[in-house]
C-alpha cells in the first residue's frame, strides 16, 4: 500500500523560507565583496513571504554594496523601498529602522549632491530617533547645515546635537561656536578650541572642525595639515557619501588656505614667516 503524504505544515515552510532569506543576510554581511554582497542579498530578497525586518536588512545590504560602487542612483532607490517599507512595518517599536532607513537615505541624496532632499531624510531621522541615537543625527543635520552655509539653522540644531550627545560634547560645542562665529556672533573659539584638544580619544571629525577653528584663530599652517588629513581619510566612497558636504567644505579650505601662504611666502621674509608659522 502507499504511504499517505503528510499535510504541508505551512508554519514549517515559512520557517524554512526565513532561514533560507537569513541565510542569505549572513552571507551578504560577511561577504568582503560588493557584487557578493549584492548577489547574496538579491537571493534573499527573491525569497517569497520574508519577515519586515529580514527584508529590510537585506535591502540595506544591497543599499551598502551599491554605495560601495558608487552607485548612488541605484543606492537611492533602494533606500527609497527601505524608507517606504520601515513607514508601514511594525518592526521597531523604538524607532531605529526608521531613523537608519532615513539617514540611509539621506547619504545616497547627499552623494548626488542632492542636499535637499538629504537634509530632509536627516531632519526626519532626528525626529524619530530614540533617545540615544538623537544627538548623532542632529549632529550629522547640523554639521551638514554648516557645510553648507546654513548657519543660523545649523547654530539652532548643534545646540541641541549638544545637549543629547552622550558623549564628544565639545566636538559638538565647537562646531556651534563656528556657526555663532560665522553670523559675527559672540564666541569664545580658543575656549572651544581647547576643549577640543583635550579629548582622550578624538574622532576623525575632530580634525575637521579643529581645521576650522585653526584658522578662525589665525593658525593656518597648522589648520591644513588637519584638513588635508580629514579629506584623505574619507575619500573612499561609503565615507565620502556621509560626509560629502564636509568633505567638500574641507577641500576648498585646504586650497584657500595653500593659496594664501604661497602667496605670503612670495612676499614675505623669511624672518616673518617664522613670527606667522
């Protein structure tokens, strides 16, 4: 006699189907290869019925290996899906799919040098971040406001990034009495300054901002090799797209400040330009 088949257990298909998608994720987290990673995460992504959150960490895999490539346009849109898909899943109660969606977003727009609709992605991600992430983000909106002239709003939101920073405060101070400094308004820069150089352990940011301050305190030689040091560090393409304002902004301070002490060093005498180092 044939053996009767058992019924389809449709708990055990779908647990299989999420292990197969999971699978996939720890593949593309692990591959050391963009296109790997984006073949794994493809894979699982073409797994039907996948969970919310096995979906969107495999589209941010996919996001990571096109950001990796430079391919921003591709990266957008799939940061697009994730932003649409972390609205409408209930899969974080605290908010963090959403805020990561959002600032996910925000690097592949400012890495098209679409600063609009990342400041956009960026003053949501603030909103929606939990508590412990929030000073990152106002910091990421604020530093990015800064960058690129926004001064008045970028002073209004380091306030804040300084306040819910847990830590680093002074790197947030410092940029705030940038922006105060750069609307000619009351700043103690060389208090800022300090506090800055006394950080234990610095951030690569710290050589950014402490450019800036260098040369506000009339310190250029010593400004650029900051500035410099800050741009060659994020030159590679998943930093550079973080950090494209910044970047940008650091760039045209090392030419400024190499163009002006090549002309001080046409004109002026050896004597003095050791008086203005």
């Amino acid at each position: 006699m044939a053996r009767l088949r058992k019924p389809t257990d449709r708990r055990s298909k779908r647990t299989a189907l999420d292990s197969s998608a999971e699978r996939c994720l720890v593949q593309a987290i692990s591959a050391q290869d963009p296109t790997l990673r984006a073949k794994y995460a493809t894979v699982g992504l073409a797994v039907s019925e996948l969970a919310a959150d096995t979906q969107l960490m495999l589209l941010r895999q996919l996001y990571m290996s096109h950001l990796e490539q430079e391919r921003y346009a591709d990266a957008r849109a799939i940061s697009e899906q994730m932003v649409e898909l972390s609205a409408t899943a209930n899969v974080d109660p605290e908010g963090l799919t959403r805020e990561l969606a959002h600032h996910d977003a925000a690097r592949a727009a400012s890495a098209l040098g679409d600063f609009d609709a990342a400041l956009g992605h960026l003053r949501l991600a603030s909103r929606v971040a939990p508590a412990r992430r929030r000073g990152f983000q106002l910091w990421s909106l604020g530093s990015t406001l800064y960058s690129l002239g926004s001064y008045a709003e970028a002073e209004r939101v380091l306030e804040r990034s300084a306040r819910w920073a847990p830590k680093h405060k002074a790197i947030h101070q410092a940029l705030h009495a940038l922006a105060l400094a750069a609307q000619s308004k009351p700043a103690d820069l060389a208090a800022a300054y300090e506090r800055l150089s006394e950080l234990e352990r610095q951030p690569a940011i710290v050589d950014w901002v402490g450019g800036e301050l260098l040369i506000q305190l009339q310190r250029p030689s010593l400004a650029l090799p900051l500035l410099r040091r800050f741009v060659l560090r994020n030159s590679l393409p998943v930093r550079l797209a973080s950090l494209r304002a910044e970047v940008a902004r650091a760039q045209r301070l090392v030419e400024a400040v190499e163009a002006a002490l090549s002309e001080a060093n046409a004109v002026t005498p050896p004597e003095a330009r050791k008086i203005l180092g």
